[in-house]
DNA sequence: ACATTTTTTGCAACTTTATTGCATCTTATT
DNA sequence: AATAAGATGCAATAAAGTTGCAAAAAATGT
C-alpha cells in the first residue's frame, strides 16, 4: 500500500500540505467531489483559487477525472490505476443518487460494447446511470 | 407533420415569439446548443435572461433535455417523442466529437442493459461517448 | 547546509454561467 | 374589449471558474 506522498511522487506532482490533504479527502471519500465540497471542507484552510489549481493538477497528472454531469459544477473523482500508473480507464460507469445526489463510480462495471453509425470514430465512453443507489435504498 | 406553434400548444407552453424562434433554431439544428450559443443567435433580439427562462421551460415540458458534459456550460438537445408527447425516452447516447466539439443525440442507438450491484435501482441512464464525429472523420 | 532554480501559493481582479425580483407587456380566455 | 394568467426585459446578484503577479515553498546542485 503506497501512502499519499508517493502516490504524489508517482504522479510528478510536488509534495504539498493542500496536496496531501485534498488527495486523502478524495481517498477517504467514496463519492465524487466538487469543488465547492471542497472549499467547504477546507474552510480558511487553503485559497480557493489554490483548490482550483490542485484540482487542475490531479486532472492532469492522472489523480482525477471529471465526471460528465448536468448539475453546473464539475465532478471529479480518483481514477484507479491497475498495476500502470500512467493509464486510466475511462470506461467505467457512474451513478448519481436522485436522493441524496452523490456520485459515486462503479469500477466493477464495464459499459457494453456497441457499435456506432458508419464514420463514428469511438476514443472514450462514460456512462452516467441516475437512480436510488444502495444507502439510499433502505 | 405539425408546426412549432402546435408543437409548443401540445406541451402546454404559449405561442411567443422567442418560443417559435429558439424551437425553430433547435429543428434546424442538429447538434446539442448551449445559452451562450443562442445569445450569440439572436444577439440583441431577445434578452439573456429570457432565453434562460425559455430553455428552462422547454426542459419542464419536456421539450428539451440537459446532455451530461464536463464543458462548465449546459447542452441542451431536443427530444424526440415517439407516440406520446409526455414521454422521453433519457435512455439514448450522446457523442461528442472531440474535433469540432459539437454534440449530438444518437437516437438510433440503444443503451445496452446492465445490471447494478444489489440495491441500485437505475432510473435512467446517459451514455456519452467521445470520439470524432462523420463530419470530421474525412 | 546554503544558494539557486523551479514550481506552488495567496490575493486581487475579472470572466463566464446562471438566478431572482419586480414592473411592464403579451397571450389566452371570457 | 376586459380580465386573468403568464412571459418579458432590466437591474442586481449569485455561483463557478480563470488570470496575473509577487511572495513563499519545494526540489536541485554545490
């Protein structure tokens, strides 16, 4: 098990207090966050525009994906690597809660194949599911 | 075939003049628009606030419905209705093309069934793919 | 350990996207 | 033509995101 410094290394991210701590409130946190989650959560503690720019920093390096979605402030979410770093599987599914309206991936779950009309070129797919997920659901 | 203004009149929405002009703009267009899109359309005809008003009915009436996106700014595309006027199908895909990066509905295509871990209950489901686009794909 | 280089941070200002209140005007109805 | 319900434009405000720049902190070389 890495810890979050090394998870950062691995990344070519430098070694930051707000680094460490964004990173380990996405890792101790199932659902997808925004940004004003964040700014919430870190209070006076770090500069908005900094989270801005941590959370830019994740998408770039691979931390992080956004999640398409139709609320108006972006959804990232950790991406999982299994075994290279440096790649990502984008074709997972997500799900929004229409209760509680988290969103959270479903990393076990494959999208389909399917094949598109003559000239579509596929390069990613993302498939948002809306619905009463399980802690709803009781 | 039916005209805009008896289109409007079956979702229960008055015949104005932006109404007609904005549901045209949509027919003759078929790729996914956003607000910013439109205020540039109608320049100084309409106000923005009225084009906001206008898109946000035509999503209550089932006019119109939000394509989940990680741009910032909202896509709107119309929906089709097959029979019912009441009822949309949510359960077909979007491609956006990363080349020109228009938006569009893919009626044709089916989301495949999936099954969810014990306890989600799937409402509905948007799949976007990302890729390029006929047009582009010369 | 210290100086240097590179990157990150915080602050201020700004842009873009979207919403609300209210008076006025328009549509549909009688 | 009068009325009631709903839509529009304007001003103000809120929410989401970006940019420039000087100061601070990380990494690098000696």
């Amino acid at each position: 098990m890495l810890t979050i410094e090394q998870i950062l290394k691995q990344h070519n991210l430098r070694v930051t207090q707000i680094r460490l701590e964004v990173l380990s409130y996405f890792q101790s946190n199932k659902n997808a966050l925004t940004h004003a989650v964040l700014e919430t959560h870190f209070a006076k503690k770090f500069d908005r525009v900094t989270i801005y720019r941590t959370l830019t920093s994740f998408l770039e390096n691979g931390l992080l994906h956004k999640i398409p979605d139709d609320s108006g402030a972006t959804k990232y979410a950790l991406c999982h690597h299994e075994g290279n770093v440096h790649t990502h599987d984008d074709h997972h599914v997500h799900f929004k809660c229409k209760k509680c309206d988290k969103i959270e991936c479903l990393y076990n779950l494959e999208i389909p194949k399917l094949h598109l009309p003559k000239k579509y070129k596929m390069e990613n797919a993302n498939l948002l599911i809306e619905g009463i997920c399980a802690a709803c659901n009781n």
